[in-house]
C-alpha cells in the first residue's frame, strides 16, 4: 500500500514546484511591464485636454471613471490595461471621444486629427508592448 503513496508523492512534487515557479516569472514579467509604463509628455497634455476631465478620480460622471480612469491606468493588472488602452484607440478610431455633445459646448476640448493619430497609436502601441513581453 505505500509504495503507490510514494510514487505518486515522487511523481507530483516536481508538477506542483514548477507551477509555482511558473506563477512567480508571471509575477516578474508584470512588474517588468510596470515599468514600462510611459506616457509621453506630449501624449499627457493631449489627454489633460480631452480626456482627463471626465476620466478621472474625482470625475462627476461615475459612467465615465467606470468605463476608463486614467489615475488608475498605471496600476491596474496588465490584462485590464490592455482592454483599456485598445479602448482608447478605438473609441478616437471611431470618433467617440470626446462626446459630440461635450464638444458642442467645449469645442476647444476636441482631438485635432493630428493628436487624435498620436493619441491612438500610443495606446496601441503600449498595449502592442505587453502583449509582447
Ligand atoms: C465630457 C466627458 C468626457 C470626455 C471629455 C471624454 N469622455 Fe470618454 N467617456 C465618457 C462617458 C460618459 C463614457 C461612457 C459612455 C457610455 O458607456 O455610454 C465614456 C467612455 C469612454 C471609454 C470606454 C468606452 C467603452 O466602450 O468601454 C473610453 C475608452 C473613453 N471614454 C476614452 C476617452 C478618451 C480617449 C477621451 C479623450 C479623447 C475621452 N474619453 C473624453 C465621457 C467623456
């Protein structure tokens, strides 16, 4: 009756060690991302102007900070950060943000194609960047 025991112990031990140390290289890998976490000083002007006001912490709009809280980008899991960052490039793609409404009353607040492309392809390309590490 024992020897079966230890076959097994024999046989899942080292299953059960390398899972662990598989999870703990995920865990560097997202710090490592962390770091690369950037958001140029031209990119951040652009959303202090467009975005930010609604999508931020102390936003109004409860809708807005749910969908997308730029002072919860830089730490939220690199999965979620992803979603978000294709998010932004899709919402400028389609012409979504900043709402048509909001522009009609702030229309200094709106993307310039120019800053609307620079916007987009660095929120594609930050996501690009994790899906490749
Ligand atoms: C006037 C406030 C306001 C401004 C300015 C604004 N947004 Fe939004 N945004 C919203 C609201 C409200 C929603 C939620 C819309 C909904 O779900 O119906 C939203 C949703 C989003 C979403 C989530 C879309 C989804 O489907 O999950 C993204 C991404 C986003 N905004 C990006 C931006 C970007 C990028 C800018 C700047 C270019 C911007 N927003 C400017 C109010 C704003």
């Amino acid at each position: 009756m024992r020897n079966p025991l230890i076959i097994m112990i024999i046989t899942f031990f080292p299953i059960i060690f390398l899972s662990f140390t598989h999870k703990n290289k995920t865990i560097q890998t997202s710090k490592a991302a962390d770091v690369n976490y950037i958001i140029p000083n031209d990119i951040q002007e652009i959303i202090n102007n467009s975005c930010y006001g609604c999508h931020n912490n102390d936003s109004k709009s409860i809708k807005s900070k749910m969908k997308l809280n730029f002072d919860k980008l830089s730490t939220m899991k690199i999965g979620k950060r992803v979603g978000k960052l294709n998010k932004i490039h899709d919402v400028i793609e389609e012409n979504e943000m900043p709402p048509k409404k909001f522009l009609k009353k702030y229309p200094d607040k709106s993307l310039s194609d120019e800053d609307g492309e620079k916007l987009a392809s660095w929120a594609i390309n930050m996501a690009s960047q994790y899906i490749n590490e």
